[in-house]
C-alpha cells in the first residue's frame, strides 16, 4: 500500500526536477534586483523602479539585463558585483541603456552597452559615477539639463 501511494509523488516530483533542469520551470528565488528601502526583490530594474517610491535606493546584483531602463523618479541606483563583474544594461541596439528623466537620480557602478546613448540625461542634479560606457555611439548624453556630476 505505501509503495503505490509514494508512485504518483514520485513521479510528479521526478517531473517537475525535469521540467527545472530544462529550464522550462524555474525554481523559486529572489530577484537580482533588490530596493534596499523596502527589501522587495524583482527580475528586472525596470520593475524595481516601477514599484519604487522617489528616495529608494535600488541595488542591482552582476549580470546582464537587456532593457532600456527609464529612471523617472528621484532613486539611487547601485550597481554591485557579487564576484561576476558589474550588471550590465544592455540597451539591444535601442535608443539609450539608461534613461534618466528625474533629478537627484544617482547612477554608480553600471556598465552600459549597445545603445544610441548609453546613458541619456534629460533631468539636473544628477550624479553618475563610476559606469563604464562600451558599443554606444554616444557613452554618456546630455539634454536639457543643468548642474549634472558625470564622472569615471
């Protein structure tokens, strides 16, 4: 009686481990993008700053992210290298990797790549700090804006 009562856990159990080393189910884990003021975990930057309130400081973990990611709001933004290089956004041959609109946004510790402006900058008051810019036809872009602190 147990041994037939264990088969079918058995088998749902061998199913879904298949399904995960296939990649076609994803184990559950948290995001490598966290927003240090609330301890909420996304997949994308986007994400993170979507659900962020102005103020928030989003920290965003070593990989490569092809978004173009739209900074709206007034949000600190931390690249961190947990031993595999600093997040890189990949801008997929769009217009920019990272669009700065707000002011007293931070940017520190991305690479960005692949892009028209890797990071463009249309807000004052911004510092962007210690981003490395490759395969951009412009690194870093400025447009309608004042008092900016770009650095290497």
């Amino acid at each position: 009686m147990k041994t037939q009562s264990l088969v079918p856990i058995f088998i749902v159990v061998s199913l879904v481990g298949f399904l995960i080393i296939q990649g076609i189910v994803t184990a559950s884990s948290p995001g490598p993008v966290v927003d240090l003021t609330t301890g909420q975990y996304y997949q994308t930057i986007q994400q993170a700053i979507n659900a962020a309130s102005a103020g928030d400081t989003i920290q965003v973990s070593s990989g490569t992210y092809r978004e173009n990611v739209i900074v709206n709001k007034q949000l600190t933004l931390i690249g961190f290298d947990n031993g595999a290089g600093l997040p890189v956004v990949d801008g997929s041959g769009n217009n920019f990797s990272i669009k700065i609109t707000a002011n007293n946004v931070q940017l520190q510790g991305f690479v960005v790549t692949d892009a028209t402006q890797g990071i463009y900058i249309a807000g004052s008051y911004n510092i962007v700090a210690g981003n490395t810019a490759n395969n951009n036809q412009f690194g870093i872009y400025l447009t309608s804006s004042n008092y900016n602190n770009v650095s290497g």
